[in-house]
C-alpha cells in the first residue's frame, strides 16, 4: 500500500466548553504537500493528531482513501508522524531509531538493513548510525526522525511544526531538504506550521487556520494573491488596510471607491461585501507618483524612510491618522527621497481587495 | 515507491489484550493484586472485629469493652504518650540540626550526612537491643556509672521509648527540612534581612513559615512510626504496653490468642495512622507556597563561634544517633557470655551464625528479592497508569498505593492471616504470604519513583513509538521502561533496603522455616544473645545500607529520596 488520499469530514473537537477544531473538512489528494497554516493555539496540532488517531475527535470522520479509520488503533493506521519536540528515543542508535518501526512490523533483519540504509544515505546519516541521540546536533536528530517516520513507507506522513526548534540557518536548509525528499517518495504530506514563509515556499496547498476554523484552502500563489477573508490577508504577507466608501461602478467589474487621500478604481473578485469597507493592497503593489501627475491615487506626505539595503520602506502619511507602507527597491544613483515631500500612490485595479471590516 | 518495494502494514496480534486492550488488561490485574493484598485484608479486619458481638446483637462489644476496660484504653494512652514525645523532640532536634547542616559551615558535612540516612535505615529493634546492651540493667556503661557512684535513669518503660524513638526517627524531620531548605529561594532571606532582621528573627518570620509542610510533614511521619513500631515496645516495654505490642500479643499467643480483639486494635491502630496521614496531606496543601528556588539559600559565613556550637549541636546528636550502631559493630566482635560482653577480640559470633544464619539468610535475600521484582514492575505499571492514563480507575489506584503508607505492617500481617488462612488461599505460614505482604507495603517507593520521572517525560516519545506501528504493550516495554531506567533502578533499591529489615509484619507472618534474618536477630535479642544478635545485627545494616551507596554515589540521588 502505497500514499493514499485523505479526506477530513466536518471534524470538530471540543474540550468541555471550548473548541479546539470546529467542523473542518479538507480533501488531501495522494502525493500532496498540504500545509496547516495558522497562528499558536488555532488547532493545527488537535487535527494532526485527530488524524495520527492520538486523539478522538468529538465529531466528524477522517477517510484514508475510501476507508474510514476512525475505528482504527493509532498502531495500525499506518502515519509516520514527527514531532515538535523531535521525539526521538533517546536511549537508541540512530539506526535503532530508524529501524524501529520496521521491527515492530516484524520485518526481517536483512530487509530492515536494506531499507534503513537506504533512508540513511536519502537523509545523509549515513556516517552517523551508531551515533546515540545525544551526540547528534538538533538538524541531524530532526533528520534522524524525519528518516524513522518516512522509512515505514507510510500512508500519510504527518508532521508537527518539525522546524521550530532550529536555527534560521538550519531551518532554510532542512525546508529544501524535506520537499525534495517527500517529492522523491510521493508520500502525501500532512505539514503543520505557523512560519507562513515555509508555508509558501513547500506547499502545495495551504489551509490557513484561526480559532479552529478553515479560513482558506488554496495554493500559495492563491494564497497570497487573492487572500479570501480579510484575516488571510492580514496574516499571510503584509497588507495596508485602508476604509473604503463605494462611489458607484467603473465599468463592467469595477468599482470607484472613496479612501482617504483619494480615490481608487477596484477590481471587483467577488460580489462586492455590503456595508462597510475595507481595501487592501500590499506595500509592493503601490507606486510612487509625483502628487500632480493626474490619474487616480491617494495623496499624502512621506513621513518615514526604513533603508534596509536592497529594499527601502517608506511610510506615507494619508493624514487623519492613516499610514500606507509602501515597499520600494533600491537601484544605484537614485537618490533617496527627502521626509517631507509629497506623493501621489499609485495601485493597479487588480491589486486592490476589498473586505467587509473585522468586527472585534 | 519505485525503488522501494512495499511494507505491510503493522501486525495485528490476537490475544486477550489485543481485544481488550493491553492497559485495561493491566490495570485490572494490577487493580486484582492491590485490592486482593490490601484493600480485601483491611475490609476483612473490619468484618472480624465487628463479628464477635454479632450473635449478641451489639457488633461492637469489642470496642465497647477496649474503651471500657482501663487494660485497654490505657494501652491506646500509653501509645499516644510515646508517639507525641518523640514527635516533638523530633522537631526540636530535626529542625535546628537541618538548618545548621545546611546554612552553616559546619565540619564534617558530608559525614553528618551519612550518618543521618544511616541512623535511618538502621531497623529500629537493632537500636532499642543496643541501648539494652549500653543502658540495661546489667548494661556497660551503666555498670561503669554505678562503679563511679552515678546512678543512670532506666531505658526501660516509657522514658527509654521515647528516647530510642526520638533517636532513631528525628531524621523524618531532618531530611523533610533539609529539602524543604533547598527549595526556598536565597532572596527571601536577603529581603528579610535587607529590612533589618536579625537571624533568628528571619528565621521565625520569613523562613520557618515557607517551612511548615516539611515540618509537619517529618512530625507527623515520626509519629506514624513511633505509633506502630513493634520491636522498640516488646524490647524496652517491660511492663508499659503499648497497641501494636498489644495486637501481637492477642494474635500470637500460644496459650489461645483472641484474633478478633487483635483485629478490632488492629482497626483501631489503622484509624490513628489513616487520621495523621489524611492530617498530613491537609497541612501540607493548605501550607504549601509551591516555590521554586531559582538560587536555593546558601551557606552563611559564620563567626567561629557559631560555627562551632552549630558543629558541637550537630555532632552530639549525631553521636547519640549513631551509639547503638557502633556499639553493635563493635560488640559482634567481642566475646560474649548471654548478655555479658567481654572487652577480648573474637570472630566466634560471626562463626556461630554461619551455619544458623543459612536458611534465614537465604529467606531473607529471596523474599527481598522478589518482592523487589514484583514491586518495581507492578510499580512502574501502576505509575504509568496514573500518569498517562488519567481517569478514575486511576485516581482509585493512587489512593489505594497511597493507602498502603497508612497500613501499619502488623495491621497488614493481622489482615493477610485473616484473609488467607483458608483453602483455597491457604497462605499463611508460607514464603509466598511474606513476598506478597513486603511486596504491597514497599509498593508506593517504586511508584512515587517512578511517577515523579514519568511527570517529565513527554508523552511524544511514546506517541512516536505507538505512531510508528509498536502496540502499547512493545511501546511500554521498549521505551517507557528505557526511559524509566534509573526511576525504577533507584525505586528498586529503596524498596530492597526498605523491605530487608522489615519486623512487624514477618513476626505476625513468619512460621520458624519462614523466618528471616530480622526475625533470627529479634529472637536472640529475646533470648540475651548479645553478641550474636549483634553480629547478625552488622550483617543486616551491611546489607540495608550497602543499596543505599548504590543509589547515592553510582545514581546521584540526594538523601531526601528516602522519605
Ligand atoms: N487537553 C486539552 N484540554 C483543553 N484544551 C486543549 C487541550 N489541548 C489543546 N487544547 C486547546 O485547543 C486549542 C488548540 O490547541 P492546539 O495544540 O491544536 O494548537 P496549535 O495550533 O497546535 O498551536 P501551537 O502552534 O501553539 O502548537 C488551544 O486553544 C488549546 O488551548
Ligand atoms: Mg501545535
């Protein structure tokens, strides 16, 4: 038995009163790289663990393929799981480790040697077997782990924020080295991560999560590009948010809208949310245009330069308390603005969302 | 998977616990065992002490007449009377010597120290017999006094009781404080004394308060154990008789004993050491601050003065503590005629032990062993199971582990004789009954061992193990018990030096081919024989303490593990 798909049915999961996951339903297809994305606390560990079979969830059925496993003992369904704390046992080899899950299906010596190392060379522990855990450093028990879960063949690969407890340097490293390694055995992914750069870069879908909720199911690209709720487009990237007043059509799938500073002309996505309105665009999105150059735009007053060397940030100030990051690059011989002078901001119709605001 | 060929899925194995499950399959046995060995036994003490005046209607005419005859109630007294002494002196004793061992440069710490678990562990019996051989009537040293014109108090009766169990329980005290010391942080005495307070001042109002539950906690510890101690009472009583001296006599009389009378003092003794340790865990919640000292209270610089009346206190308690011992060794080693030692180097003790010593030996390193077995494997299975399996079955085992504290060993001795003198569990009289009863009274060492490591130990790693297809049954043997490894080593070793001069229990279960070296050194102590007692004596200290430098030097473990 090879990779299979998954399918999450209204799954829910109390805890007395409160709710740790509430009636999420995912459909992971075979082979998938799916990421759960979402902030502490939001219950991407509950699900994972729903789906290992650690916990039973209070309502809601998990389907590997067509089967229901619901019934099925956490040892017999199959998962490779890593964990957050690593998890490794520590009073094992590094090949003890990775043959565990081996021997407990009775497999034979030779078979068992076959398949651990050919795991050590994919992972390149290779000269490291008889190593205890403790003389391993983090990336190389996490890789140990990565090993023990994958070497199982299982039928879904279930990991729980594995790079959390890395270095920056490490964890870039490892990112890389996990997606190619799952790419090569196609064994569907199950990724739990609140680092939404990680996220981006290894998924192939993403579910972004908030107080046990799916607030989006969609390919990272989608996910950045055309975020669903105002949430996802607040947590996923940077956004200014800016109210908005609708002041009628522009055309088939425009709107013209009121801002403070100015106007704009929108692409509509969706229906156009009633009442009161948020816009979002993204620093990257907006240009910097001379004040009386025509056209549509927000005027304001350059309050702020951040030169951070490639890139520079400049903060405009809108007036009315109001502030629009805007993210430029930095090209040799152009000089720096100086603090003070004034700007019309430019967005294309197609970079401008347009949100109901968040009722706190 | 193209390079890969296929793994099947995990086994599934048949069998009673693949349909149950391995942990209910667990839990119920090991709920079977306690409850078999411990909670049936009491229950049954109870039935027999009511059963007497059953036919005459009033099931409780033998307590009627235990509070209405002076012989009796006078004997209750007697009891409270030698465990309220000890007790306070206890503290009085326990408190100061803890705080100068560890605030003072004292000398000799670390031999001060030893000392204190040695006096522990030491059976108390040993204790009583030696201060009989310096004090007694024909005792050394009092023939030395006499000699000179001074006439020393007699150690018998209830004064010579209370002395040994001050001696030989101050260090419940000692050791609750001295760890209670290492949990206060430095800073709070830095404050206190910032503001202006003198040491002793500091001591009475900001530490001795953060002390209380270790305190209260170390007298009420010396007070169970004062209360139910057999040997001491038989040995220094005489004529001043106390409860459990009582129940033995009543229960092993050879002219007829009156079983039901022992059950109904038996229940009476269980209801005295249930109240202190329910009174325990009630002062010791509602006075605990729960702190956590980040940088524990360090050792002052004192002047010389203090530093030396500090070491003088210290030493000279520690001295009274350790005379029987030494007198003990050392009088294994000297000629003897009964009780009449003679100041001539011999090695005939040792000799005259060697082929009597045999079985005893042998029963005594068997029964040990095994029950030592039993409880550091049923004991990690029970900490697992409150641990990781939260629940009220749970809860149910915990307060049955922790009930086994509260049962004296008598009592238990008297419950077991009750409950299996019968076919088909005829029991009594048997190795089997002794293995079991040290076995469920020694249980909580390996659980409480085993439970405080478990609290640390994620819950992943074991996840991992069940995650990677390994049911809980391999998952707890390959990794829990692992893991555990030193938790039970160190819960193992306490049990063996717990359980290997146990007296109380083996002198109500033992049959003569059953008896053990605490037994064999009790009967010649019974019968005047000094200086063998004192050479069996030395082979029982050698073998309680030698466990204890296991876990204190190869473990790493600090004394206070012992209370
Ligand atoms: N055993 C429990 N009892 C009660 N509430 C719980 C329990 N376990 C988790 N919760 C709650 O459920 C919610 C989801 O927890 P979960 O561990 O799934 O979060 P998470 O998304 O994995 O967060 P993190 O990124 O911090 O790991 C949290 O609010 C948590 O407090
Ligand atoms: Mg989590």
């Amino acid at each position: 038995m090879a990779s299979t798909s998954v399918r999450i049915d209204t799954v829910t999961k109390r805890y007395g009163d409160s709710i740790a996951v509430d009636g999420v339903s995912l459909a992971i297809a075979k082979g998938e790289f799916f990421t759960l994305l979402g902030s502490s606390g939001c219950g991407k560990t509950t699900l994972l663990r729903i789906v290992a079979g650690f916990l039973k969830q209070t309502g809601g059925r998990v389907l590997f393929g067509d089967t229901c496993i619901d019934d099925l003992a956490p040892q017999h369904r199959n998962t490779g799981m890593v964990f957050q704390s690593y998890a490794i046992f520590p009073h094992l080899s590094v090949v003890d480790n990775i043959a565990y899950g081996l021997r407990a299906r009775g497999l034979k010596a030779a078979e068992i040697k076959r398949k651990v190392d050919t795991y050590l060379e994919l992972t390149r522990l290779s000269h490291l077997g008889h190593r205890k855990p403790r003389e391993l450093s983090g990336g190389q028990q996490q890789r140990v782990v990565l090993a023990r879960a994958m070497v199982i063949e299982p039928d879904v690969l279930l990991m729980d924020e594995p790079l959390s407890n890395l270095d920056t340097e490490m964890r870039i490293h490892l990112r890389t080295e996990i997606r190619a390694l799952q790419r090569k055995i196609g064994v569907t992914t199950i990724y739990v991560t609140h680092d939404q750069e990680e996220a981006l870069l290894m998924s192939d879908r993403i579910a972004v999560m908030r107080g046990g909720r799916l607030e989006q199911v969609a390919s990272p690209h989608d996910i950045y590009n055309r975020p669903a709720t105002r949430f996802v487009a607040s947590f996923i990237g940077e956004n200014n948010f800016l109210p908005a007043v609708h002041r009628g059509e522009a055309g088939p799938g425009h709107v013209r809208l009121e801002l403070p500073g100015g106007q704009f002309t929108a692409k509509l996505r969706g229906d156009l949310p009633a009442g009161a309105l948020e816009a979002a665009f993204r620093p990257q999105d907006i240009e910097l245009c001379p004040p009386d150059g025509g056209g549509d735009g927000l005027v304001g007053t350059l309050a702020d330069i951040q030169f951070l060397g490639g890139t520079v940030r400049y903060a405009v100030d809108l007036g009315g308390g109001h502030l629009v990051q805007v993210a430029g690059s930095n090209r040799s011989g152009v000089a720096l603005p100086a603090i003070g002078t004034r700007y019309r901001l430019g967005v294309s119709p197609a970079a401008i969302a347009l949100f109901a605001p968040e009722v706190a | 998977m193209s390079a890969l060929t296929d793994t099947a899925g995990p086994p599934r194995r048949g069998g009673l616990a693949r349909h149950l499950g391995f942990w209910p399959v667990v839990t119920a046995i090991v709920f079977v065992l306690i409850a078999g060995l411990l909670l049936l036994p009491v229950a049954n003490i109870v039935g027999v002490s009511l059963s007497a005046g059953a036919k005459t209607g009033g099931v409780f005419e033998n307590y009627v007449s235990f509070f209405s005859e002076r012989f009796y109630y006078q004997t209750l007294l007697n009891s409270f009377w030698v465990s309220f002494w000890p007790m306070v002196f206890a503290v009085c004793l326990g408190v100061p010597a803890a705080y100068f061992v560890n605030r003072y440069e004292i000398w000799g710490r670390g031999f001060v120290r030893a000392a204190v678990v040695l006096t522990f562990v030491s059976p108390p019996f040993i204790g009583s017999y030696s201060w009989v051989v310096l004090f007694g009537r024909s005792g050394v040293l009092t023939q030395f006094f006499s000699s000179l014109g001074i006439p020393l108090p007699s150690i018998y009766g209830a004064p010579g009781i209370i002395f040994v169990f001050t001696l030989q329980f101050f260090p419940f005290v000692f050791l609750l404080v001295s760890s209670g010391l290492k949990s206060i942080d430095q800073s709070v005495e830095d404050a206190a004394r910032n503001l202006g307070s003198s040491e002793f001042r500091t001591f009475r109002t900001a530490i001795a308060p953060l002390l209380v539950p270790s305190i209260t906690t170390g007298a009420l510890l010396v007070f169970i154990a004062s209360f139910t101690d057999l040997g001491t009472p038989i040995i220094l009583g005489e004529r001043f008789r106390v409860l459990p001296v009582l129940i033995y006599g009543e229960f092993v009389n050879e002219f007829g004993g009156r079983p039901v009378l022992a059950s109904a003092l038996s229940v009476l003794l269980l209801l005295v050491t249930t109240a202190a340790l329910l009174l325990q865990r009630w002062l010791s919640a509602r006075f605990s601050h729960a702190t956590a000292a980040i940088r524990p209270l360090q050792v002052q610089e004192q002047p010389l003065g203090k530093r030396i009346a500090a070491t003088a206190f210290v030493f000279l308690l520690i001295g009274f503590a350790l005379l029987p011992l030494a007198n003990i060794v050392v009088s294994s080693f000297l000629k003897s005629n009964g009780p009449v030692l003679v100041a001539s180097f011999t090695l005939d003790n040792y000799a005259r032990i060697m082929d009597r010593l045999a079985l005893p030996l042998w029963n005594t390193l068997f029964y040990t062993t095994v029950a030592t077995l039993l409880c550091a494997l049923v004991g990690t299975a029970v900490a697992y199971i409150i641990v990781r399996r939260p629940g009220p079955v749970s809860s149910l085992l915990d307060t049955a582990v922790m009930f086994s504290y509260a049962v004296p060993g008598i009592v238990l001795g008297v419950g077991l004789v009750v409950t299996y003198h019968e076919p088909p569990f005829a029991l009594t009289g048997t190795a089997a009954i002794l293995i079991l009863a040290y076995f469920i009274r020694r249980l909580p060492f390996s659980v409480r061992s085993s439970v405080s490591m478990l609290q640390q130990i994620s819950r992943d790693t074991e996840d991992a193990s069940i995650n990677l297809g390994a049911g809980p049954g391999r998952t707890f043997l390959r990794i829990t018990v692992p893991l555990l490894a030193t938790a039970i080593l160190s819960g193992a070793l306490l049990t063996w030096s717990n359980t290997i001069r146990e007296l109380s229990a083996t002198l109500i279960l033992q049959s003569g081919t059953t008896a053990t070296v605490a037994i064999e050194i009790f009967n010649e102590v019974v019968n005047g024989n000094f200086g063998v007692a004192s050479a069996l004596g030395t082979v029982l200290i050698l073998l309680t303490f030698l466990p204890l430098v296991v876990l204190f030097t190869l473990l790493g473990k600090k004394e206070e593990a012992l209370v």
